[in-house]
C-alpha cells in the first residue's frame, strides 16, 4: 500500500503533511486541525499532525517534507505551471492551494482532490507518471518532460514514476 495523502479543506492558508510507512496522512488545513484544535501557523500545524511520526524529515512555518514529499503553501492567485519551482527528476502539482513536489518512486494515495491545477512532470525524459481512478485503473498519464492543467477530481492515487 503507498502512502496516504489527504485534504481538510477549509480555504488551504495552513499546510502540514505526516507520513508513516503505510496508511500515512498529509493534509492540508485553513485555522484548525480536523480535530478542531485553533492555530495560529503552518508550525502549529505541522507540530498537531506529525505529532509522532518518525518519518517526517523536517517541518517549517511554510513547508513540511519527508521521504518521497515536499509539501507547500502556495503563493495566492491563480497559478500556471510555469510558476512552480520543479526540481529535475520530481512531478510537481497545485491542489486546493498546497503545492506537491513528490520525488520518490512509489504508489501514492490521495484524498478529497479536487477541481483544477497546475502541474509539471519533470523527470528523467520519457518517464510516465499515472493518476488512477478510485478502483485502480488508470485515469490518465504524463511523460516527462510535460506540464499543463490538470483535473484532480476525481484522482485517488498516483505514481510518480
């Protein structure tokens, strides 16, 4: 099983993500934790959720990453995908306001993804990234080098590689 990824979705100003090696959680979430907690920063946030998890390399007012994912706020306005910084060899993505920088060649699952964003798939030329629908099957591919617009609803999980 890959790892879990899932969003909390009041208007995204907060981020934090955890990663455990099945199962794991990153969310993204406006004043409050899903367990109701207020905050007040992106830290508090981080510090709530990844309460832990042992996985989590480091964690910041503006960025949580782990092994495999580097998690965002994005800059407010519209975005296109040339204006996401994504390092060569990464696919790199805008949902609901969280930028997703995912590096590490695994099965990851998703959660409440929705409407559209943009995205860059930058790795080694030739390389398929898959977005899968709820039951498995393939909903659509990207090979690298590629970027664009993409429909996040409804993605389940992905693969970066």
């Amino acid at each position: 099983m890959g790892e879990h990824v899932n969003f909390v979705k009041p208007a995204a100003l907060l981020v934090a993500a955890t990663a455990l090696v099945a199962g794991s959680t990153v969310a993204a979430v406006a004043d409050s934790t899903p367990d109701g907690t207020r905050v007040t920063s992106v830290q508090q946030v981080a510090d709530h959720v990844l309460a832990g998890h042992p996985k989590v390399l480091s964690s910041s007012a503006g960025q949580v990453r782990y092994d495999g994912l580097t998690v965002t706020k994005a800059p407010q306005g519209k975005l296109a995908a040339k204006d996401l910084n994504c390092a060569y060899g990464h696919l790199c993505m805008t949902v609901n306001g969280t930028n997703f920088d995912f590096y590490k060649c695994q099965t990851w699952t998703v959660s409440n993804w929705t409407g559209n964003g943009p995205f860059i798939n930058n790795q080694t030329p030739g390389t398929v990234a898959k977005f899968f629908n709820q039951d498995g099957s393939v909903r659509w591919t990207s090979t690298a080098y590629e970027s664009g617009t993409a429909t996040w609803d409804p993605i389940y999980s992905l693969r970066p590689c």
